[in-house]
C-alpha cells in the first residue's frame, strides 16, 4: 500500500504544479474504476477495495483537505457494495466526499447523428 500512496501524492502534487490547486479542486477524484469487476481489479474483493479506498482518501486530503474523494465507481447490478461501504466509511471516519457507480442502457443501442446512444 506504501507505494500507492507515495504514488497517489506524487500524481496530486504534479497535478497541482501543472494546473494549480484551484483547477484541481474542481475536479472529483476516484479511488478506483468498477473494483467489482474482475476485468479491472483481478482477485479484488470489497475488503481490499475499502483499505485502498481509506489509505487514497487519506492520502489525498494530506495533499490538500479541500480536494474532493469518492468512489467506488462500480458497475449495475452491485448493490451489494453500498451498505458495507456506508458501514466501513462510517466506523473507521474515511473522509470520502462523494459515492458513484456507472449507469448502463438496458435497451438496444439507438442510431442517433454520428453514433449511438
């Protein structure tokens, strides 16, 4: 996890020396993309997500508290996530600032001017 973090900040600080903190600020920062698939976080569980979603929240709001943090990102169908995140956010005081997940069509594709929708 060290290198994560020494990783996290490094990016951060480079961010903010190339675009300023008030760019920065303006822009929502996501632990990780859909950690409930395996096809992005191989082996991954909800326990290793919440430790990386503690020790990223963390990190990012040394760098600067008024960055903001969220996560998880994750894909339909994984409802299964929100009550043990509340919990686990809860009871060890991670400072996340927002929570989100990914909204799929369900329906066929629709042809639209210049793609599909």
């Amino acid at each position: 996890m060290c290198e994560w973090v020494d990783l996290v900040r490094a990016l951060l600080r480079h961010l903010i020396v190339r675009y300023c903190i008030e760019e920065v600020r303006r822009w929502p920062i996501e632990v990780w993309n859909q950690p409930n698939l395996d096809i992005f976080w191989e082996h991954a569980d909800q326990d290793a997500y919440f430790r990386l979603c503690e020790a990223t929240a963390r990190t990012v709001k040394k760098v600067d508290a008024s960055l903001q943090v969220g996560g998880p990102a994750i894909s339909p169908g994984s409802d299964e996530w929100w009550a043990p995140l509340a919990d686990f956010v809860s009871s060890r005081d991670v400072p996340i600032d927002f929570v989100s997940r990914h909204a799929y069509s369900s329906r066929e594709p629709r042809l639209i001017p210049f793609g599909s929708y």
